[in-house]
C-alpha cells in the first residue's frame, strides 16, 4: 500500500477525503498531496461536494418558499447523499484508489484532475 508522507495509507487517506464532503477533502488534498490517488479523490471532494453545496444556497436563495424548489432541492440532494455512500464504499473497495462520482464521473473527474494537479 503506497503511503503518504504521514503514513496515512491510500485507503485511509481517500476515505477521509470524502468523509466531511468537500471540507476533508480541501484538507486531504494537501496532507495527502504525496499520493495521485488520494489528491484525485480529495479534489473530486471538493469538486461534486463544494458545487454541491453553491447550487443548494443558490436555490434556496433564489425561491426560499417554493414547492418545486424544494422538490429540486431534495432530490439533488438525495442523488448527493446516495453518491457520498456510494464513493464510500467503492473507495474502500477499490483500496482508496480512483473512483469516479455516479453518473457525472466523466464532468467531474477533468476538474478533478486539473485541481490535483495544481497542487504540489
């Protein structure tokens, strides 16, 4: 198992990367930043996590009160909480090596990989 300089394992580190949403993963992205993966997957975080959390204050900025906006609203966020289990347990199956968001993994991972590797 590859470490970081820590000695964090790749599966820990990746996990963690997910756990908080894209708060662990702004921290991940820089404790972990001696290994891809975990830097991938930290940044994916902080991608589909972060853009997550905008869109949900835009919409309940834009119409607080309404129905069909509550309904948006909690069914994007219910495709976000299946999507945070889902990340979970693929991570921890594929030993914290790259996995990629369900149904907007080919979005979300160019970003994802441009962001890891901003970071050194």
């Amino acid at each position: 198992m590859a470490g970081t300089s820590t000695g964090m394992s790749r599966q820990s580190g990746s996990l963690i990367a997910y756990a908080l949403w894209w708060v662990t993963g702004l921290v991940m992205l820089f404790v972990g930043k001696d290994d891809p993966e975990i830097k991938f997957n930290a940044a994916q975080s902080i991608i589909f996590f972060g853009g997550y959390s905008i869109i949900e204050y835009v919409l309940g900025f834009l119409a607080p009160g309404s129905a069909f906006m509550a309904l948006i609203r909690g069914v994007l966020g219910l495709y976000v909480f299946i999507s945070w289990i889902v990340l979970l347990i693929r991570t921890h199956q594929a030993d914290g090596n790259r996995v990629e968001v369900p149904l907007l993994g080919s979005v979300v991972a160019p970003f994802a990989e441009q962001l890891a590797a901003a970071v050194t």
